[in-house]
C-alpha cells in the first residue's frame, strides 16, 4: 500500500518560490522509495476547495503546507485561507501536518492535536528565510544563504520519507540547525555572525514538534 504525501505549494511570491523549489529535494528522496505517492496543489490549484476535495478522495497519511500563515491559519495560493482555527481544522485529523507557514503551530496546531491530528511539526513564531532572492527554479536551489534556513526545516520531511518517525525526524532538524548555526557565529563575516545567525537560532527555537513523536508517515 501506497504512502499518500499531499504538499500544497502557494507559490505566489519570491519566498513561496524558494519553498516550491527547494520541496524538490524531498522528491529526489522520494523517488527512492517504491511506497511512496506525492500530489501536489500548485500555484492557483492551492485552495481550499482543492486541499479539502484532495483529503477527502486520496486519504493522505502526511500533509506538507509550503506557504504563508498566521497563529491560527495557514494559506495557500495568493494568501487564501486553506485551513483555519473553528472553521475545517478537524480536516487534518488523523494526520502527520509540516506546516512551513508563519506562526501556525502556536494556535493551529496545538488545536488540531486536540482533535485528533497525529503530529504537527511547525514553527510558532515567523519561519524567517534570507536568500540572495534569486529568481530562477536552478539559482535557488544553488542559493546557499537559503540553504542555510532551507536544508534543516526539510529535513524533516526528507527524515519522514526515509521512514524515521517524526521524534527522530525532528531531532535531525534540529541537530542541523546547530551545525548552521555555529557555522554561522564562528564566521568572519559580522553580517552572517550577527544577523543572520539570529534569524537561523529563531527559526531552531520556534520550530516545535506537537503530538505523538513516535509515529511514522
């Protein structure tokens, strides 16, 4: 039997894009496995009535949400609300939820833990991200600098796919989130030993792992 990953990808502006392009790294690694089937709402196809019709006929066990959000929303395409607090969140029951958008694991996803959701993997403050703002699927995947934010927050989901249970798949995010960081303070450029380092610590502090750590996708 198959295993049903969903991504919905807002795609819609410079840093949305850099999500869209680096979630091909997770396909890469997807590729590998014979168990695995991944659709994707792209663009104008993530919406709301897409991800609820998609839930509903494919049964997704993992849900990836690449895009914008709130404490208690995430969006998709042009800021849409996709999923939100005392409207459809019960939608995401009996899921594992990684959630790249703004503030959602702080209200969001502790609720949808209280309504049966699996495992919220998110970031209850900004997920901040630094590039070069490169524009090009190719010459962001090349960005080093958003790399940097990029690589650790996938991990994640490149752990799940591999088969580690969420426990283990955060615990690989959050080890290369320091390996970043310290090489980003032990630096001779003040800008990345400063800034940019603090922008890299608050996404390793903010970035939470809600509900049963030992499940698998």
């Amino acid at each position: 039997m198959s295993r049903i990953i969903l991504v919905s990808n807002a795609h819609h502006d410079n840093q949305t894009e850099y999500l869209t392009s680096w979630f091909e790294k997770v396909v890469e690694v997807a590729k590998k496995q014979s168990d695995i089937k991944i659709l994707e709402l792209k663009k104008e196809e993530a919406n709301k009535k897409n991800l609820v019709d998609m839930i509903e006929k494919e049964n997704p066990q993992f849900i990836i949400f690449n895009g914008h959000g709130s404490d208690d929303s995430i969006a998709g395409f042009n800021k849409e609300i996709l999923v939100s607090c005392t409207d459809n969140e019960s939608i995401l029951s009996g899921k594992i939820i990684h959630s790249m958008a703004c503030e959602s694991a702080n209200v969001l996803g502790k609720r949808c833990i209280t309504l049966g959701t699996k495992c919220f993997i998110g970031y209850k403050e900004d997920f901040e991200l630094w590039s070069t703002r490169q524009q090009t699927k190719e010459s962001q995947l090349q960005d080093r600098m958003a790399g940097l934010f990029l690589e650790p927050a996938y991990e994640v989901i490149i752990a799940l796919v591999e088969g580690k249970n969420v426990g283990e798949a955060y615990r690989r995010s959050q080890d290369m989130y320091k390996e970043n960081i310290l090489a980003l303070v032990t630096s001779k450029n003040k800008d990345h030993n400063t800034f940019v380092a603090k922008s890299l610590f608050s996404n390793f502090q903010n970035q939470v792992c809600l509900g049963d750590q030992t499940t698998t996708s």
